[in-house]
C-alpha cells in the first residue's frame, strides 16, 4: 500500500478526520498525510498553525521539478504524531495548490513511505480524478442514513471500471444501515465501521489535547485496526471482499 486517497460525498463529513486519524495510528513508518481538499483545508485553523510550509509550497517547488520525497520538505508535525501538509483554507487557493499537485501525485507513489490524500469531497475534478485514478485504495466516508448512501451510490457509478474494484466504504456513527446492508445493496466493501467518540474525535479535531494513552480511545482504536488492514492487503484487493464485522455504531 503506497497511495491511499480518503473522501466525502455531498452531506458526509468526517473525512478529514478519518484521514488524519489513519495517519496517526498507521503501523510502523510515519505516514505522511496530505490535506488536498479544493474546497479549503481544515487542520491548519484546527491545530493553530500557519498554513506554510504546507501544501501551497510543496505545489509551487513540483512546478519546478521534484526531488525524491519533495513533500516531507513542507509537512508540519501535529500533535497527534503525524507529519502533514496542510492545505490552504481559502478555496481559490487550495484549487489552485491542489491542481498543481495532481499532476505530480504519480511521484508520490515513490515516496519510502505511504502517502494519504484527504481529498475532501470527491469530485469528477480533473484534480481529484488524477489522485483517485493513482490510489490504491480510494475510502469514501460516509454515514449510515439514507441521504447520505444515495449520494455515494451516485459517486461511486462515477468511478472508472478499473477504479471501481479499488474503492472501499468507511461508515462513520450511528445509523439505520449496517455494514452488511450497505455491502449487499451498493455491491462495495464495507472497510470499516466507526465509533461515536467525542473525546477520540476531539482529539483528531484539535479541540482536546492528546493525552498519554489518547489511542486508546474508542475511535483511535477502530482506526488502528483500519490502518493496520490497509497496511497490509494487496495493492490490487479483490472486487468483492466480505464485509465486515459491525463494531460499535
């Protein structure tokens, strides 16, 4: 696993902290997670720090050639452990970064260590199409209603015949829907199910501090057995994986 993309669909948040939370809790190496939503980024403002180095600066030097591993060049460390690019919150901005970007995302697959995009809502974008069309996984993050199901139906029908069999469903809280349903009738894997956790997504959400012990926590603990599957299947998973246990929604 080298390239993973994680997304949202219209009216399904959570993305970016499922990214971010992958990230943290990945097995072994540091994970470098990139912040490529071209609507605007969200950590920089959640966590206090500057938006450069950062996405904007990373996007300008690969205008310029590329050297092994660029992007670690501007990643800032968060305190949840993780070395990030952040994005720019403004919308003009973050496009512009994130289409510069794209063009370059095939290099990231060369990184010595996994690379993650949360490319916020997933688009029919030539930017995000580039990313997704490079990943090995694509994860849509979606909650378990009704609303929320019918936009990824229409989102995954987007997605080419050979991404299709790469992508993968992360359902985040509670909801009438379980994994198993959501697996039978849109015919995609269910990754993962994702604990209500206030304090664990507090955590993520830069509102609480991380404590000794913080991925301990319902969320952080569902996200590491996530990171620890992704860590290790085959680059090229099968089109129909069982789907997996429920946990905790």
């Amino acid at each position: 696993m080298t390239l993973l993309v994680v997304g949202s669909v219209k009216g399904a948040p959570g993305a970016t902290t499922a990214a971010l939370g992958l990230a943290a809790c990945w097995p072994g190496q540091p994970v470098l997670l990139v912040e490529a939503d071209p609507h605007g980024g969200d950590l920089a403002a959640r966590f206090g720090r500057a938006e450069t180095p950062g996405l904007a600066t990373a996007a300008a030097q690969a205008r310029h050639g590329t050297e092994a591993d660029w992007p670690s060049a501007h990643a800032q460390s968060l305190p949840v452990g993780c070395p990030v690019l952040l994005g720019p919150a403004a919308g003009h901005a973050a496009t512009a970064a994130v289409t510069a970007l794209a063009a370059h995302t095939p290099a990231l697959r060369h990184r010595s260590a996994p690379t993650l995009i949360d490319a916020g809502r997933l688009s029919a974008s030539a930017a995000t199409t580039a990313m997704v069309d490079a990943a090995d996984v694509v994860l849509f993050v979606v909650r378990p209603r009704l609303d929320h199901l019918a936009h990824l139906h229409a989102s995954l029908s987007l997605l080419s015949d050979h991404v299709r069999p790469r992508a993968q469903v992360v359902l985040a809280g509670a909801g009438p829907y379980t994994a198993a349903e959501v697996h039978r009738e849109l015919r995609v894997s269910v990754a993962a199910v994702l604990p209500h956790d206030r304090r664990g997504a507090g955590v993520l959400s830069g509102r609480f501090a991380p404590t000794i012990g913080w991925r301990r926590l319902r969320l952080p603990r569902a996200l590491h057995r996530l990171a620890g599957g992704l860590a290790t299947a085959s680059v090229t998973p099968s089109v129909s994986p069982a789907a997996p246990t429920r946990e905790g929604a």
